[in-house]
C-alpha cells in the first residue's frame, strides 16, 4: 500500500508542475501578445515623427 501511496504522490506532484508549466505559458503568451501590441504602436508613431520631420 505505502508503494501505491508513493506513486499516487509522485503522479499528482507531476499532474501539478504541469499545470503550473500551462499557467507559465499562457501568462509567456499574454506577455508577448502586449509586446506586440506596444511595438506596434511605436512602430506608427515612428513613423508619424518620420513624416512630420519631412
């Protein structure tokens, strides 16, 4: 039985650093949907001064 509690333990430990990599990577994607976002925004307003500068 200790031996079956064992594996039991091992298996939930894995099952939960899973859903903490799921967690991390979908919190690495909303991070990098702003960062585009953000250039973006930069990238027109580059190209805003551009055009004022001309």
């Amino acid at each position: 039985m200790d031996l079956l509690e064992k594996k039991i333990r091992e298996n939930k430990s894995i099952l939960d650093k899973l859903d903490m990599s799921l967690v991390d990577q979908a919190e690495n994607k909303s991070l990098l949907d702003r960062k585009r976002v953000v250039e973006d925004k930069l990238n027109k307003l580059n190209e805003i001064y551009k055009g004022l500068g001309r």
